[in-house]
C-alpha cells in the first residue's frame, strides 16, 4: 500500500496511526500481520479514498520483483506452466489462509482464488489485491488479450474503472473469483524485465533500512539527522528523500516516531532520568523532551511514568 497511498497525497504514517499500527512495521520486510488486519487496511483504504476498487490499484502497483521468493522463483521460471504452478504451491510464503489452485480444462487455464473460512472483515478488497498480483503470471508469457478476470462481485457504477488493473476481459457474478487464459500460452516461455530492482523495491528496502538505523543507533544517544542517515546508507539526500517519499513516509516524521517509542520503551524500564532519556533521543535539555512527549502522549514523561506504576 505504501506506493498507492501518496499517489492520492496520503502519509504512510497518517494512515497507520488512523489504524493505530505503528509505522514501525516499516522495520521488518518480512513480517507477518493477522489476516483479519490485511484485510481491515484494505478496506480502510478504499474508505478513506473513496475507492471502490482500490485493492486491485494496490496489486497492480506491486510487482513480482518485490514480493521475495516467491515472486522471484516465478520470474526465474522456464515457462508459463511451471510458474503458475510454482505460484500456487509457494503462495503460502506470502499470506495464508487462502485456497489457490491452478486448473486447466479443455483450451482455458485457471487461477481460481478463494477463501474457505470464516473472517471478520469483507476480504473483497484484498482479493481484488490478490487477483491483480495473480494476474502478472500468465501475463509473463506478453499475451494480454489472452487473459480474462472472473469475480464473484456484482458489476457496480465505476466498474470500468477495473479495466486500469486488469483489461477489458472481466466478467462479474460468477461462481468463483479467478485468472482465466488460453491454454496455448502455458508452453511459452516467459518475457521478463531485466533483473534491476524495480522503483518499490528500492523504496522500500530504503525505508526499511533508515528506519531500522534510526532505532537501533537513536537509543544509543546518536543525533541522527536525514543527511547522517543517507551518508551511512550510501546515498545521497535527495535519492533517500524521493525513497521514502514513494512509501509515503516523511523523514522527521519518522524520527519522531522513532523518538516516541523509544522514549516510552526507556520510561517504562524505570532506571533512567528524564535528563538522561532527553540526551539519548537527541534533545538538547529535558525542557525540549518533556514537551514533544506532551504532544505524543497528553501527558508529561513523569505523570507518565507515575501512571505506568
């Protein structure tokens, strides 16, 4: 999401703490969120846009390169076939609690996706997600007249605007929800970008990168500033800046996330002053502290503390 979100001026960040998650998941590419949650931010980001399809939006930014192994042992596939195979065995690497298969009868393949289970929240705007990323593996073989869309969803007013993330070929109200195409294209080989990192996967890893040094060497009392920052992680300012400003994510807003969590985590230990927590953070005096921690909080660190007691 964090690529779709500034397309429409839309803070990363602003849109975690309207979820109340900590954009501190930025921290770890590899980490899991419950189901339930994934599709919650879903559907909270086709409300706050006003987006009736802004799943699909999502899964048509995101591209193979950028979904880890198994995007990347698709794209290292010798055919149509045994990548569609391969992203039906493998896709419980990315998420779970989905039921893929890969069917092929008579001249059509499918990619049938389906949930099987019962969920808290309307899963409609994380299939359409799913059906968009699915939709990238038959389209590996450079054919997309031969690819159609089957949903279970009714056609709605502005439902053209699906054609953007998944061609003219969609038909609504049908049993399932899956990637339909021409058998033929199973036997050809794939054509494939070049093996560069796409723009997200190097905003992202960017993002997560500053966000991990800011952690990990603001507790140590290092002052880090954004040209620190870009100078440890080899960039320029101005490369780092247009990194995190694809994810949607401003520098000093980031900081100051950082500087939240880790003064309530040097609280909550119990054995630092207020002095000595301001230096860590990079506060020039515990004034400057007690004031930002007011407006993260409502409180000031010590009633804070008191409380925490």
């Amino acid at each position: 999401m964090a690529p779709y979100l500034p397309k429409h001026d839309v803070s990363a960040i602003e849109f975690c703490a309207r979820l109340g998650i900590s954009p501190n998941v930025f921290r770890n590419a590899d980490g899991w969120l419950p189901r339930a949650q994934c599709f919650h931010m879903a559907n909270e980001v086709a409300a706050l846009l006003g987006d009736p399809f802004a799943g699909a939006h999502v899964g048509r930014l995101t591209e193979l390169h950028d979904l880890g192994p198994w995007g990347q042992s698709l794209l290292a596939a010798e055919s149509v076939a045994e990548a569609c195979v391969l992203a039906v065995a493998n896709v419980s690497s990315i998420h779970q609690g989905s039921d893929i298969r890969f069917v092929v009868e008579g001249g059509t393949a499918r990619i049938i996706f389906r949930f099987v289970d019962r969920f808290e929240f309307d899963p409609r705007q994380f299939i359409l997600g799913s059906l968009a990323v699915l939709r990238k593996v038959p389209l590996l073989a450079g054919e997309p007249a031969a690819i159609r869309v089957r949903l279970t969803a009714s056609r709605t007013h502005g439902s053209t605007a699906l054609e953007e993330c998944f061609g003219p070929k969609i038909e609504t109200g049908c049993d399932y929800d899956a990637i339909e195409f021409d058998r033929d294209l199973l036997d050809l080989s794939l054509k494939t970008p070049g093996n560069r990192p796409s723009n997200v996967t190097e905003s992202l890893a960017s993002t997560i990168e500053a966000a991990k040094m800011l952690s990990e060497r603001l507790s140590d009392g290092h002052k880090l500033g954004l040209q620190t920052v870009a100078k440890s992680l080899g960039m320029s300012v101005r490369t780092l800046q247009r990194r995190l400003k694809f994810c949607g994510v401003d520098f000093e807003e980031l900081l100051d996330d950082t500087r939240r969590n880790e003064a309530i985590r040097l609280i909550c230990e119990g054995v630092h002053s207020m002095t000595d927590i301001a230096l860590r953070l990079g506060y020039s005096d515990s004034a400057h502290f007690t004031r930002a921690f007011k407006r993260w909080t409502g409180v000031a660190p010590s009633r804070f503390r008191t409380d925490r007691i």
